[in-house]
C-alpha cells in the first residue's frame, strides 16, 4: 500500500490545554488541522512500528469522519493494529481500560468533553499513552514544538472502513479490529464493586437511581451495567442515546446544565441517588433525596469508605487532589495517616503518583473521581461506588455526607466561574492578583487574616519536574482559602475560576446555604480580583 507523504504549513495555534486540543469543529474542519495533530504526535512517539493502537471517542460531530483520517494515516505510520469502539464510541476511562488491557502504544480520544457538540461547537483531541493516561507535559510539549515546524503528513489512501460492525478488516498490512466499546471496560467494574449487593439491592427495591448520560458516550456503559447487568429499573438510565449535538444540551454534569436530574433529585418523591455524566464519561454528579454532594465532599467520602468495597478492601496507599479541590480529603488521609498530594489541575499529574504506587484514590473539584484502576477520571466509577457503599451501609446519601461531616468536619465549598471574558481583562486580573502576592500575608480582611499568598508551583514527587503558575492561592488563618486561576479548556474568550472554602467543626452549624455559609469569602475575593468591576458582569455564569 503506497504512503503518501503530503505536504503541510504549521498552524500556529495547537498547543495542548489542560487535557488535549479543544477547538472549535470549524477550526478542525479548515485545511489540513487534524491531520497536523495527530502527525505530531507520530513524530513524537518513538516509534509505532507494529504497535497496537486505540481510537474512539464521546460520539460528538465529527467524530466518525477524524477516525477515519486517523486510521488512514495510522497505516501509513506504520501502526500494526488499531482497536476502534463500535461506532467510533470509547468512553474516556473506557479508553484507558483498553491501552492498558490490550499493552497498547497509546490512543487517540476523541472529545472536547463537557463542552458542547455540533457543527458550530467544540472538538477536541488527545493522546493517551501506555499506561492509559493522558500524555504528560514533557509529551504535549514535544507534540507542541513539533506542529510550529511541521511540512508533512503521512497518509494512505483507503475507502472509509466500516466501523458500526464489530470483527477485523485491513487497510494495507494493519489490521482494524472494532470492538464492543462496553466489554472491558465493565469487566474491570465487576472486579472492584459487589456486583451482587448491588444487584439485590436494586431487586429488592432498596436502590433507586435515576442515572442522565446527557445523550452523550455513557448512555450505552449505563444500560449495560446499570439496567441490564445491575437489574436497576428499566428506564434509570435516561438521555441514554449518544447523539452528535447531545440533544442541543451541556453535556457538563452540574446543577446548572443537569438541572433535569437536579429537578428529580429535589422534587416528592427522589430515587436513592441520582448521577449524572459528561460528554466523554469521565465526569460524575452525585446527589441523594434532596441533597448534592460536592465534588471534594464526595472524594473523601469515597476515601473514608473505600476499605469496605472489594476492590480496596486492602485500603489506600495514599491520596490526591488537585490544588483548587476542597480540602476535605486531606483531612481524611491525616485521620489514616496516608499522604494527601497536592497536584495542578489537570489528570495528567495524577499519572506519576499512580503509576509509582504512592496513591490508590485521587479526586478534582471539577467533578473528576477515579483511582489506580484506569489512568483517567471515571464518571460510572463513582456511581457504581456509591451504589456500592448505599448497598452497604443502608443508608440515604444524605445520611452518608452528615456521618461524614460529624466525624470530619465540613468543608464549604463553592466555584464561581465567569466565563467569556476578554481574554486581555482576564490576563488584567490575573496580573493585578500577582501584583498582590507580595503585601498579602498577614493582611486582614475583617475576622480572615492571610497565612499564604502564592502562585502554586508544583514539583513532581515522582519525576521531579516543574510546573509553574498553577493557579493563586490565599489561604486564612481560618482554615478558609480562595483560589483563582484561568480555566484550560474553553475555547472562546478566557473563563475565571474563582474557588472558596471554609471549614466549619460546629455540627450546629453544618447545614447553611453554601452560598450563605461563604458570603464572607465571596465579598473577599471580588476586592482581591474585582471581576465584576472589570467585567461588568453582575454574577458569576455558573456556581457549582
Ligand atoms: C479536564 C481535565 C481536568 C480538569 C478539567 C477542568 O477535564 O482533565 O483535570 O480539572 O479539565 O479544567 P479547567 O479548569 O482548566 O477548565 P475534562 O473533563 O474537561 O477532560
């Protein structure tokens, strides 16, 4: 079969944000802009001769016709065989399930993730590596450097291949299996959760769920795990078709954009839990009757619990967190006496801790929960462990969290983000913050007194790399803490995260409105960044 070597000019503009390239379908749809990518990351790879390769994605526009793009010239890098989900449908953790189970090279997923889908939205493309994570930084820099110089691209020409029927075909001399997306990936979930508990539960009427994949990937893995190998309800699982729009929604699992669910889980007569999933599967909601729970809260639940399911019933060799996650977490390791890290946003930094065996468990504000199982965040993961603790314990979620809460402590936790700003009033903001760094510690802010003012550097434990400018934190004599940073994944004007904590002890004083319980922080950090007075913008676009 003869390779064609095309020739190609760089685009200036494909730099990895925090997990992949995420643009808009119209920037990949122009010239040779996928092609470029995924070359790069041929030429960063030492090589794929013969090497086993994984392809799929969340469903979105434009997925099909990037696979067969990638297949194409995944043939004429010499690729020996290409695993692809049925459909073109991988889920995030499923991905990482199959390069870890088949000793693949890597794959490439398919997804802008919570960000929505369709002709005029987003796109986006990652590289995972062996070990099923996300490509670090030293590996997305290379690809970086490599698409400001590139001047070819290597592809064969090939009809499209059938990808909707499972079985093995060719192009050339390497071989393209297509694979039930599912299979692996609940094989695995059998092992770690009381599948039988869970089922009786269900059977027996004692679960409930209401589960929204939000028409995106997770809708079939639900079906399957949840309905038919679980026996949950028919009809738990809702919004359970993948479609290339998602239904024209969010596919971003939050109160705002699941406010279907949030509606269920808040009306007479709520299901035991309610969950819902991102565009890719790898986010998770959680909420019981008339109750949410936050996404730090639910980390360190699950970490409190973990010994009493099967698949940690060993216990955790240590735990992390990203820098703007809550902090409930840490005061559970402390309570273990196992390591809590400190990472930036990002799975990626998770991949070191994980593969070095310094931490079984890990967790993000932004709705990300996972552990050493696969090397990417899972959304069914946290809803079958949950489940599984539900099952376990006898208890409504709400009850879990205010168990919890006793014995802990509990960690208000909110984040405001403002989203479509300029991106130069962004960079203002940012500045004007950096600018304070140096006066703040030991400022008071009427009862909060500043202890810490710093731009969060993190050095990897494991490789000792160096990832600067992370995000600012202010952290309170209190116990409180705010933290600002740019989010990494939009893809239109920039977004300020603004994220507030404050610890309370007091069980008297363990059920106030969040928004209420962190009036003082709000008011504290809008005189530190002003993004109100700079924007003109009256409230934050989305609270979580
Ligand atoms: C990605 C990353 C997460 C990160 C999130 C938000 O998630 O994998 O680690 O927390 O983005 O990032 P940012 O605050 O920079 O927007 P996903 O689900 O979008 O792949």
């Amino acid at each position: 079969m003869a390779v064609e070597i095309r020739k190609t000019t760089p685009y200036p503009d494909q730099k990895p944000g925090t997990s992949g390239l995420r643009k808009k379908v119209k920037v990949f749809l122009q010239g040779n802009y996928l092609e470029n990518f995924v070359q790069s990351v041929f030429d960063t790879v030492e090589t794929a001769d013969g090497a086993t390769l994984v392809v799929g994605g969340d469903g979105r526009y434009f997925n099909r016709q990037a696979i067969q793009i990638i297949l194409r010239m995944a043939a004429a890098n010499g690729v020996g065989r290409v695993l692809v989900g049925r459909g073109g449908l991988l889920s995030t953790p499923a991905a990482s399930c199959v390069i870890r189970k088949h000793r693949a090279l890597g794959g490439f997923v398919l997804s802008a993730s919570h960000n929505p889908g369709g002709p005029e939205e987003d796109f986006g493309i990652k590289f995972n590596v062996a070990n099923g994570g996300p490509a670090p930084e030293s590996f997305t820099d290379r690809v970086y450097q490599r698409s400001r110089v590139i001047d070819a691209y290597r592809i064969v020409s090939a009809p499209d291949l059938d990808i909707d029927t499972p079985g093995r075909s060719r192009i050339g001399d390497m071989e393209i299996e297509v694979i039930d997306p599912v299979a692996d990936y609940a094989e695995l979930m059998e092992h770690l959760f009381d599948f039988g508990l869970i089922r009786s539960g269900f059977r027996s009427g004692a679960l409930t769920l209401r589960f929204d994949a939000m028409h995106a990937v997770t809708g079939p893995y639900a079906k399957r795990i949840l309905e038919e190998t679980l026996s949950a309800a028919p009809g738990s699982v809702v919004n359970a078709v993948p479609l290339e729009d998602f239904g024209g929604g969010h596919p971003d699992p939050n109160l705002v954009h699941a406010r279907e669910l949030a509606a269920v889980m808040y009306s007479g007569r709520p299901p035991t839990l309610g969950a819902a999933s991102d565009g890719d599967g790898d986010r998770n909601m959680i909420m019981g009757a008339n109750c949410f729970v936050t996404p730090s809260d639910s980390l360190a639940i699950l970490a409190a619990n973990a010994h009493l399911v099967p698949g940690y019933k060993d216990g955790l060799r240590g735990v992390a967190r990203s820098m703007p996650t809550g902090r409930a977490v840490d005061r559970v390791a402390a309570a273990m006496g196992i390591e809590c890290y400190e990472t930036p946003t990002g799975w990626k930094f998770f991949g070191n801790l994980l593969d070095a065996r310094r931490i079984t468990l890990c967790g993000e504000e932004s709705f990300g929960t996972g552990s050493d199982h696969v090397r990417e965040k899972d959304g069914l993961w946290a809803v079958l462990f949950w489940l599984n603790l539900i099952a376990l314990r006898k208890q409504s979620v709400a009850a879990i969290v205010a168990d919890h809460w006793r014995r802990f402590g509990r960690d208000y936790y909110s984040r405001h983000d403002y989203e479509g700003i300029e991106v130069p009033v962004a960079e203002g903001i940012m500045g004007r913050l950096q600018d304070l760094l140096a006066e703040l510690p030991g400022r008071a802010f009427g009862d909060y007194r500043v202890t810490l003012a710093d731009d969060f550097r993190y050095v990897d434990p494991v490789d000792g790399s160096v990832s600067e400018h992370q995000g600012i934190r202010i952290a309170f004599d209190n116990s409180s803490r705010i933290v600002f940073r740019l989010s990494g994944t939009g893809t239109e004007g920039a977004t300020l995260r603004v994220y507030m904590e404050r610890y309370e002890r007091d069980p008297n004083l363990h059920n106030l409105p969040t928004q209420e319980a962190l009036a003082d922080l709000i008011a504290i950090a809008e005189d530190l960044c002003q993004v109100k007075k700079r924007t003109g913008m009256a409230q934050p676009s989305v609270m979580t």
